[in-house]
C-alpha cells in the first residue's frame, strides 16, 4: 500500500519526476518525460504495478522501516534519508541530475555506522504497471525492454531475480558508499553511458546552488518560498519552458472519490501564476522560456485557444481510464489525459495577459510577436466575453456566467489598454476602454448580491466561489470598497472549514454539484492562500499572518504542499505536489514580508 501523500518527497530532473516514500520506495516514475507512461505505479496501485525500494533489510511479514531522518541537501532537490537501526545507521541519497544525455535516477547508500543490512528491491512495470518487461544482462549491465522502452540497471552490489523482480542483498560499514543508477533509452537505440554517481551528485548540488543564488528574495518566509521555487522549478520541462501543475495523476481530492485528474500538463493559468511568482523573485529566464512556449504552443490561434496543452504544446490530451490500476487508497478511476482541455474558460485570457503584462513591466525584453498575440486575444475578448463557460474550476456540469471570468476578462482588457499606452502596441484605445467599463458594469450589476453584500459564484446564483477573493488582488475593485470586504466576509462565513481553511465552492455530497460532479473535496490550499493575502489588503494584517503560518503548518517536513487539505482526515490530498499550492505561498510570503505583518 502506498503511503500518506505527505510521507513523499520529490526528485526530478527538470524533465520528469519521482516520489519517494519515507520508507525508501520510489512509486511514482514517468520516463522520459512527466506524461510519460509510469515504469512505477504503485503509487496508484500496488507494488505488482512497479516499484524500487532500498533501505535497511527487514522481514518478509514486517512493513519497511520508515527513515528516522530526512531532509534535502541545502537548496537543492538532493534528498538524504537516514535509518537508525540496532545495527547502525545508514543514509541513502536520491536525485535525478539535470538531464545531460539520458535520464537517470541515482541512489547512493552510505555507512554511517555499525554493519547494517540492505536490501534493494526492483520492480519495473510499464505502461502503468500492466507490462512485464523482459529482463536480462546484456554486457554485465541489467536491462528491462518493453516495446519502446528500455531502462537500465548498474550497480556494484551483487544482484538476483526472484518473482519478477531484480534484488540486491548488501551490507554497509562506516565510510563505505554504494551507487544504484537506472538510466532510460529508447530500444532501439544503443545502451546509454555507464554513470558516474559521485560526479553526477556534485554536478547536481552545483546545479541547484547556482539556481537557488538568482533568488532576490530574503525575507523571514525565505526557507519556506526558496523550498516552493525549487518546486516550481523542478515542474518546469526543461527543453520548452512549458511548466506541469503537477507531476502526478488521480490523486484524490478525497480519499475514496472520484475527482481524480491528470496534472501532468501546461495548464496556461497555472504556468501564468507561476510565471509571475518567478518574476517577482528573479527568475527572468524562466519566464522568458515560459513566453516562448506560449506563443509556440498558441500559434496565433487565439479562436482555438485551449486552457491547457502538453509540454511541448501538444493539444490532443484525450482523456481514459486505466481500469487495471485501483487508484490511490481504492480512489478510483485512474485517469490519464484530460477532458477539460477544450472546455471555455474566459478566465485564461486574463492569466496569460496578465502574466505577459508583468514580464513586459519587469524588463523582460520585448517579443513583437507577444504583443500582436494580446491583441489578438482582446479582439476574439470582445465577440465573446458574455458568453458563459466552464470557469476556472473546469466543471463538468452546465456552462455558467462564472463572475471569476467576467473579472478575468476585464483584466486582460485592461492590460492591454496599459500597454498601448505605454506606447509598446496600437490598438483601438476608445473602443477597448469602453470595451472595459462595460466588463465592469455588468459584474457589478449582475454578479453582485446586494442583500448580502457579497459577490457570487454566477450571475444570478447564490452560491459563493473563493475566487471571487481575486477581485481586490487584481485590481478590478480596490481592497476598502465595501464590496469587497463584504465579499471576503461572506467566504469567511460560508466557506470556510472548522480549521479556518477555505473551500473553492459548495459542494453537495453525493449528490451532483454545480460541477456536475458527486462527492467533496477538501479545503483548496491556493484559496486559504488567497484569502490571507485579501486580510493584509483590507488592514487586518495579523489574522492574514496567522492564517498564513497555519498554511505553512500543513507542508510536510520537505516544505511541500499538495492542492488540498482534508479538514477531516487531517492530511493532504490530490496530486503532489501542486504549483498552484505553492505559487500563492510565494505571493504571500511577499505580499506579509513588504507590509511588516510577520512574527519573531
């Protein structure tokens, strides 16, 4: 059985990912890329779908010890974990180095003290688990090939097969250091270079250092915001700059449920929001790549503009189910693409102008070819902003006049007038000016509940939505209108969970939603986030730091953060870890540090 969500730590290699369990069991890996088919996928299933553990020996009929200890390296994305045993200690160091030829992922074990029993125990399972690879030595190397694939084994330590499966029984003294290394290449191709662990470790650390330096920020969050820029960082797919929301699927936004989704994509909200957080803290390159893949991705088709695409801009994400995976804890189904892709979501188009808006006024330098897009964006804005759609919450219901969008709209309007008057466009200044006001007039007619002094979720509904907490953030009404502060209020009363932590909307048990989906979810961490920032606008800046310390709480002991919490169960749920969790950290973290609001 999988572990808890927050007992894994990520690895990666700016190209694909793993997790890595507390008790030294990698069970989730995509090779080559982050929507690759999974080699290990117990995660989602059990360990007959793929593994790798390697930690202190133990019995048959006893679970694996968990680490005592585990940490990562300084600001890197080098993880250390250490078991204490009657028999010493012993540490076993994972990473995945920046990709320079194959991908690799490499585990070093290291005597610490005493004489300790190991055991690594190797299970490739592809396609999700449902292959058996066909394994065997070729030139004193291990190698498993299934079709495409073919994923090498090297290490010193003696091996052996057993139940389909690739063990290696060992022992550690002080000062002794062992290396495992599995390597991927295509089939057909040639084997690729035997590894170099204790090179490839210090070409890692240097790596991440060098990173980590560029970080302009250096306030009292900085551990907690360096931790979610490595992450940030660590989702980003290195040769496109297109950035995943996260680099798992169908974990459960309820242990159980059935809202399991596919991540594993450039979702143009997510990868705007992020792009801007690395802005705000030196990360120019990044965003410039991130602009590079957008306009590749878009092609100058805004009237096929899509919510969200693959990595490399791919627009065909068509979604399934992998019946023989019983999910995360039985949370089934198992989902692999994504239906959402071509949904109407209005909102998009302010994200990504918004996002475009801050890498022009941060300096980034000017693309000709990105602001003829945003002026596209606003002409095909124009025919269809009062149209409804599916929102930012991509329900699977009846499309609405989500308020959320309406303001999202507004935003991209207004960013482009901003840039036409900075002289950096031309446009029909009068006519989009008018364009805007007419945005605002109708949310502030339709989407506002004057009895109850708070917007909501849809024109004409009573529901509230919590991203309505975006109104003041994005400057569509200032944070002292009584609107807005009724509107925060109304969301602390009514969406709010017995731990203060706030919800995205209603939801209905098991009946169906206004997201056409049964079930409920837990507390969206992005919105907990939102709603501490919106306290610091409206002056009450000590309830938005303890808010904000409260979040910072539910970070595991790696600082990393899953899209929700479970109020009930007291644990994090959905897919881990999730950038639109730790791209409102960041926010806040700068938001608290340039008001004074922090503790100590």
């Amino acid at each position: 059985m999988a572990g808890r969500i927050e007992d894994y730590a990520l690895i990666g290699d700016m190209q694909t990912a793993a997790l890595v369990c507390r008790d030294g069991t990698v069970d989730w890996l995509c090779l080559p890329r982050f929507d690759s088919h999974a080699i290990f996928a117990g995660l989602l299933g059990t360990e007959e779908h793929g593994f790798w553990r390697l930690g202190p020996a133990h019995a048959a009929d006893a679970p694996p010890p968990m680490a005592a200890r585990r940490g990562y390296r300084g600001d890197s994305l080098i993880l250390e974990s250490e078991w204490d045993t009657p028999r010493g200690t012993v540490r076993v160091t994972d990473f995945m180095p920046p990709r320079d030829g194959a991908p690799q992922l490499i585990r070093i074990v290291e005597g610490i003290s005493g004489r300790v029993p190991m055991r690594s125990a190797l299970r490739m399972r592809f396609s999700y688990g449902r292959v058996v690879p066909w394994v065997h030595k070729h030139e004193g190397r291990t190698v498993a090939v299934a079709g495409p694939d073919s994923v090498w084994f090297d290490t010193s330590a003696e091996t052996y097969g057993k139940q389909l499966t690739t063990y290696a029984d060992f022992t550690v003294a002080p000062g002794d250091r062992i290396a495992f290394t599995i390597s991927w290449e295509p089939s057909h191709k040639q084997p690729p270079a035997l590894p170099e662990p204790e090179q490839s470790l210090e070409a890692t650390e240097d790596f991440w250092r060098d990173w980590v330096d560029q970080c302009t920020y250096h306030g009292p969050y900085r551990e907690a915001v360096v931790r979610s820029l490595i992450t940030l960082k660590a989702l980003t797919y290195a040769p496109t700059g297109g950035i995943v929301a996260a680099p798992t699927t169908s974990l459960p936004e309820e242990i159980g449920g059935v809202r399991n989704w596919d991540y594993r994509y450039t979702w143009l909200r997510d990868a705007a929001i992020t792009l801007s957080s690395l802005l705000r803290t030196g990360y120019r390159e990044e965003a410039r790549a991130w602009r590079e893949w957008l306009l590749r991705a878009v092609a100058g088709d805004p009237e096929n503009l899509q919510i969200m695409y693959g990595i490399a801009g791919e627009r065909e994400l068509g979604e399934a189910e992998l019946d023989w995976l019983p999910g995360y804890e039985n949370s089934g189904p198992v989902r692999v693409g994504n239906g959402a892709a071509h949904q109407l979501q209005l909102d998009v188009y302010g994200e990504v102008t918004e996002a475009l808006h801050l890498a022009h006024m941060t300096g980034l330098a000017r693309n000709d070819y990105a602001s003829l897009l945003q002026l596209k964006l606003i002409r095909y804005l124009e025919k269809h902003w009062d149209e409804p759609d599916e929102g930012i919450w991509e329900v699977r219901g009846p499309r609405r006049h989500f308020v959320h969008s309406k303001v999202m709209a507004w935003v991209a309007v207004d960013r482009t007038i901003k840039l036409i008057e900075s002289g950096d466009a031309d446009g029909p200044l009068e006519k989009w000016r008018e364009l805007r006001d007419d945005i605002h007039r109708d949310v502030c007619e339709r989407g506002y509940d004057k009895e109850r002094n708070t917007f909501t979720q849809s024109y004409g509904s009573k529901e509230l939505d919590a991203s309505l907490l975006l109104i003041p953030q994005m400057g569509f009404l200032p944070p002292d209108d009584k609107r807005v502060i009724g509107t925060i209020e109304a969301i602390q009363r009514e969406l709010s969970t017995p731990d203060g932590f706030i919800l995205r909307y209603p939801t209905s048990g098991t009946d169906e939603g206004v997201d056409g989906l049964p079930g409920d979810e837990g507390a969206f961490l992005a919105c907990s986030f939102w709603m501490a920032d919106d306290l610091a606008m409206i002056g009450r800046v000590d309830e938005a730091r303890k808010l904000f310390e409260k979040l910072l709480s539910l970070r595991n002991d790696l600082g990393l953060l899953a899209e929700e919490w479970d109020p009930r169960l007291q644990r994090q749920v959905g897919n881990f870890p999730q950038a639109f969790s730790h791209v409102p950290l960041i926010d806040t973290a700068l938001r608290l540090t340039a008001s004074g609001a922090y503790g100590g």
